[in-house]
C-alpha cells in the first residue's frame, strides 16, 4: 500500500504578448506541502511545449526560452537559490513565462504518480487556441 501525501502544484505559462490574453501551459512544478519552500518534488515539461509556443506564437525564439526554463529548474534544484527562485516566479519572473496560483492536490507521493499526475495535468491543459488542440503531449521529467 503507498503512502498519499499533500502537494502542491502549479502551472507555468508562455505568454508572448500580455495584450493578446493567450498563454499555453508549458510546464508543472510540483510540490511537498510538508516544505513549500524548499521542497520541489519535480518539474515536468511538455515534450511538445516548443510546437505548441510556435503554434502561439510562431516567431517565438524558442532556443531563449528553452534556456529560460533550464535556468528555472537549475536554480529549483540549487538548495541556496530554490526559495529565492520560487519567489522570483511568483513575483514576476518574466512577461513571457508566467506562474499560476498553487493549487492543492492529495495522492500517492511516489515518483511514478508525481509524474503520471503532472502529465496528466499537462494534458488537460493542452488547448492553445480557442477551437484547436494539440495532439496528446508527451513528457520529458526533470525530478528536483
């Protein structure tokens, strides 16, 4: 039998132009209610997050904002720079990547689940535009 724990969530966004009100959700982080500060459980990415921001947004420099996102979860897997990350994100990390409010979500607090719950979420979340949606996205983990 496993354990269900507490987590929280929350999405990150790509939001190219503020004007426009379009984003695409690119990105779960997830974590441990038990150290909401300092306790990411995992980062998952949409594999397909590049298609869908050019989809958006087809002049997107992708490569920038793929560094972006690696800048995010290497300073979330640094002790010394995670809370200071986090409230970066939530403050106003950037115009073009954007936080979501942490929601709260009880479940088996293996890596497994972790993973097939933020897939899930990245699923569910795959509408780009009003009246199209991408193909079921697949995923690429980045455990923290």
């Amino acid at each position: 039998m496993t354990e269900s724990s507490d987590f929280e969530y929350c999405l990150l966004h790509y939001v190219p132009n503020l004007l426009r009100d379009k984003s695409v959700s690119i990105a779960v982080i997830v974590f441990d209610s038990s150290d909401l500060e300092n306790g990411i459980r995992t980062m998952i990415c949409a594999a397909d997050w590049q298609t869908k921001v050019r989809i958006l947004e087809p002049d997107t420099d992708v490569e920038m904002l793929e560094a972006l996102l690696t800048e995010i979860r290497d300073r979330l897997l640094s002790p010394s720079q995670c809370s200071d990350m986090i409230r970066q994100l939530e403050d106003s990390f950037s115009n073009a990547v954007q936080i979501s409010l942490r929601r709260k979500y009880r479940f088996d607090s293996s890596p497994k689940a972790v993973g097939a719950f933020a897939r899930r979420l990245l699923e569910k979340t795959a509408r780009i535009l009003p009246g199209s949606s991408a193909a079921r996205p697949v995923t690429w983990e980045a455990t923290l």
